[in-house]
C-alpha cells in the first residue's frame, strides 16, 4: 500500500495509516477485499505490504481482519465470517472490549497500538513505567530497581488500576498490561502461582525490559 496516494478523510474504501492519513485504494486489489475475524492475509506494517497468515488454496478468497487498521470504521457493519472468534458488530478497534483489543495488539497497525497504550495509561495508571514499541509488543521498563522474588506490580484482588476500583465488568488493566508484555526464555518477571502480583524472578535493574515466559 506504501505507494497508494493518501487522502485526508475516511472512507468506505479507505485504509488507515495514521491519524489523519488514509490510504485511497481506488483502482487497488485491496480495495475490494473482505473482512474476515480470522483472515489468511494480513498487513506487514513495516512496509504496508499483505502477507498470507496461513496456505491459501488455489481459488480461496483473501480477506484481512478490518480491525488490525482501523480505529473507526467509516461504514460499521456486522460480520458474518462464521469465526469461533468473529467479533459480531464491525465498528472498528476503538469499539472493541479491552481484553479483544489486548489480543489484537500484535497484530495491529502501529498507529492502533499507540493509540491503544496512550488509552490504558493516560491516567497514570503505570507511572513507574516507561513504555515504548518494540517488535510488536509493548516494553515496558521499571523506573527503579527490583531485587529477585520482589513484587513489580500487585495483580488481582490486590490492584488498585481505575477498571478494577470501579467494580464494573471492565478488564482488569493491569492483567491487560500483563499480557501485552514480550515472551523470553530468559525471563525476568513471572506471574505469581496464585494470580496476585507480577514478581521479579532475578534481580532488575531501573530500565530493564519486562519479560514473560509464556
């Protein structure tokens, strides 16, 4: 898509580049092709090309997930991909449930993540964190040190983000925070046996990079 002209209103047809920047497909083959909740192709968004996810049988139709680029959709409509995982109502990412969005994130254009991290934590819900992208996943970095078997970040009945002081249905942010961290071997952090806290399984240094083993 990188060599399609960009215009500067959404459309039916448009794809998102950033805010503000949308890709006009006129006369491309992405301009016709359908949404699927669990698509055969997707966006590399390093260069805008689309990528198979899966073999493609001769014949098959492509089709990509219309929420892995685009925040609101110009035209919301209700999907009928027939998907064990279809998310009914396409309105765009914004309109998803947190923990949905949570699993589309690495899957998701660099604009939606940005947009997605700046959501879960204007409200200073990590502030002593700095976050930042990195290989389709959010790095996360503590602001001070942590010595091993020491608590990061209380998870569950004792977390006190906004979603789980409200007591209404919404997702856990921390949880959510949790699971957008990167995968290692090598990890440095683990999640408690009983679900309480994100511990530190060695010794962290201010600006070390959490990671899981998932």
């Amino acid at each position: 898509l990188s060599s399609m002209p960009l215009q500067a209103q959404n459309d039916v047809y448009a794809i998102t580049k950033e805010e503000g920047q949308y890709f006009n497909t006129f006369g491309r083959a992405a301009r016709y092709m359908n949404h699927s909740c669990e698509p055969n192709v997707e966006f590399d968004f390093s260069n805008w090309t689309m990528v198979t996810t899966r073999a493609v049988d001769a014949g098959e139709e492509l089709t990509f997930n219309y929420l892995t680029s685009e925040l609101e959709m110009a035209n919301p409509f209700q999907c009928q991909c027939g998907s064990a995982v279809c998310n009914v109502s396409i309105s765009g990412f914004k309109r998803l449930p947190l923990v949905s969005q949570a699993v589309l994130f690495r899957h998701c254009s660099p604009w939606l993540q940005r947009w997605l991290v700046r959501s879960l934590f204007q409200a200073n819900e990590f502030c002593g964190f700095s976050l930042e992208f990195g290989d389709r996943r959010l790095i996360a970095r503590p602001q001070r040190a942590f010595s091993a078997g020491s608590d990061v970040l209380p998870l569950k009945d004792h977390c006190t983000c906004s979603a789980c002081r409200s007591g209404n249905e919404t997702p856990c942010l921390r949880l959510v925070f949790v699971g957008l961290l990167p995968s290692s071997e090598n990890p440095n952090v683990e999640v408690s046996c009983d679900s309480s806290t994100l511990r530190a399984v060695r010794d962290l240094a201010a600006g070390d990079c959490l990671m899981l083993q998932r």
